[in-house]
C-alpha cells in the first residue's frame, strides 16, 4: 500500500508541479487556437502532449504526481501517441 509515510503539503504540491507545466503549454495552446491561428495552436498542444510524455518517462512516479494513471511506459506511449497524432493532423489539415 505504500511507506507509511504521508506527504506533506508542500510535498504533495511539489508533485503536482509537472502537471501545471504540462497545463500552462496546453491552455496557452488553446488561447493561441481561440485568439490567433489554429495550426499553431494545435501544434502548442502537441507540444504539451508529448511534454506530458517524456516527463512521464523521466520523472520516477512519487514525483511525476497526476501525470502517473498506469504503468510508466503505457501513460507514456498513450501521451506521446496523441501528441504526435495532433501534431499530424494539424500539419496536415488543409486551410491553415
């Protein structure tokens, strides 16, 4: 079940810092989609997608916090996989 130990709040917030990096890329994408251009902003949310991604594979799982739903390679693969998938698609949709 775990150490025993409980987290801190300054812990537990600590461990949430990867997801509020990954959030702020994502949300500034989609300001860029609402505001300005769309294959732009589409390729910021790819961008935060595979962030997403490789912080789940860097980071061990005690301080990659909300980003950690399975398995370490399954969360990264499914990140990566939508971020590369958005980012082909927004290349690759005409009327940019």
């Amino acid at each position: 079940m775990g150490s025993g130990r409980r987290r801190t709040g300054d812990t537990v917030r600590a461990a949430q810092l990867p997801l509020v990096a990954v959030l702020a890329v994502v949300g500034g994408g989609l300001a860029v989609v609402a505001l300005r251009d769309w294959e732009l902003g589409s390729v910021v949310v790819a961008l935060g997608l595979v962030l997403a991604g490789v912080l789940r594979l860097a980071l061990p799982a005690q301080v990659a916090g909300w980003l950690v739903v399975r398995g370490r390679v399954l969360d990264a693969a499914m990140l990566l996989g939508a971020g590369l998938a958005v980012l082909v698609l927004a290349l690759n949709v005409p009327g940019g």
